[in-house]
C-alpha cells in the first residue's frame, strides 16, 4: 500500500520550517525512527541537511541525507535501508537530473511500491508525479527525460496562485500555463496552494492542510476542493 505525503511547500507565510504541517507530518510518519532526505534539488546539500536535520530532531526522527551515503553503500543502498524519505523542494529540473545521475529513480519506485512512507514538498512533491511538466521552476540544467518518479497517475502545480481579477500584470496567469499544459499532456494537475498537502493511503487521496487546491483536467472546467474533500479518482 503506497504512503504518499505531497506538501505543496515546506513554510507558509508567518511560520517557520515545517510549521504549519508539523502534526501532519508526525501522524503521518508514526513509528518511523529515521528518515532519509534527499536534497538534491539545492546546490548548498550540506547546508540544506543541516536545516532539515534540525527541524526533525525537533519532531522526534533521527535524519540521515542521501548525499552524505558514500560510507554506507551509496545512494541506491541508502534507499534500499530507508524507512521513509523525503525529498525537499528547490528546483525541479536540478533534483530529477540529479536522481538520474545516481541511478535512485527505480529503487526510490520500489521501496515507495513496497509501503515505507514518501514524503515530498515542492520540487519533491513534483517528482513524485508522471512528469515535471507542471513545475514552476526554470530549467537551469537538462535532465535526461521529464518523466518522473510516477508514484502517482497525475501531476501537480505546488505553490498554485489563484488569477488576480485587479491585477494589471499582461503575462499568463498559472491557469493559462496549465491550461496550456493539457493542450499537449492528459494527466490531471492538482493546483496545490500554499498550506495544502495530497495524503495518500493506498487508494484514498485527501487533500488535507490549511488551504484548499484546484483540479485540473483536460477539456474539462478547473473544479474547487476544500481540505477534508477526497480525490481517490485520481488514482484511477
């Protein structure tokens, strides 16, 4: 049975690190002892890990970075012994260039396949989907494909501003940008705001978190969902 947690973003507005979502995260996480970060998607690691290392200290897990794995086997052993993981947001196209550089895109699939939670944020909540098509991020480096870590059937827009009625700026609105999405692509987009958070427990998805998010689906109008709303269609 996957456990997927996809927060739209680690902070909101007013809170610090893990703030708003840190009851979230612990009933979700449970009994797990420690979790494997992967911080792949900004440049200072070192720096990032300490961050995180810190805040789940704080929340009672022991933390251990993907990149700092050389003396235990590698990045792919280092999965393959993770209870759970976590990958931290930055940009999308630097984190999938680097899970493809260290070969982890399948056994991250097969450890998730086999039940140990996943749980990403930002940039780690759009990998987990079919591409990183829907990302916010400018490619600053070229993976060698978009396709994804697939551990669901859908993508998602993290960090989704809603369009402004009053506003004067003449560029596309996120709406546009994923309307023109589903012009060349099928899978539905969730449009995460800030705050919200997809849980998956199997077949269940609901979206969970202090805001709400916008469905997404080709030829069809955008459709509201509130926190406590269940999404499991999207699995299917």
């Amino acid at each position: 049975m996957k456990r997927l947690l996809l927060l739209s973003t680690s902070a909101i507005h007013g809170g610090g690190y893990m703030e708003y979502c840190a009851d979230d995260v612990t009933a979700y996480l449970g009994d797990v002892s420690r979790v494997l970060f992967v911080p792949y998607a900004l440049q200072d690691r070192d720096a990032y890990a300490a961050k995180v290392r810190a805040r789940f200290a704080e929340l009672g897990y022991a933390l251990d970075s993907i990149h700092q794995a050389q003396d235990r086997g590698g990045p792919r052993a280092a999965v393959r012994a993770a209870e759970a993981i976590f990958i931290g947001g930055g940009n999308t196209f630097r984190l999938l260039s680097e899970l493809y550089a260290h070969d982890v895109i399948d056994a991250i699939r097969e450890r998730v396949d086999s039940g140990i939670p996943y749980m990403g944020s930002s940039a780690g909540s759009n990998v987990a989907c079919v591409t990183i098509k829907t990302t916010n991020d400018m490619p600053i480096v070229y993976p060698p494909s978009f396709d994804a870590l697939g551990l669901v059937p859908f993508n998602i827009n993290p960090h989704y501003i809603d369009p402004d009625p009053g506003s004067t700026h003449m560029g596309e609105t996120r709406e546009t940008r994923l309307r023109e999405f589903h012009e060349m692509n099928d899978p539905p987009v969730v449009g995460l705001r800030e705050g919200a958070i997809l849980s998956i427990q199997g077949g269940a998805v609901t979206l969970i978190g202090r805001t709400g998010a916008r469905l997404f689906r080709k030829g069809a109008a955008p459709v509201e969902h509130v926190p406590g709303d269940r999404l499991d269609f999207l699995l299917r």
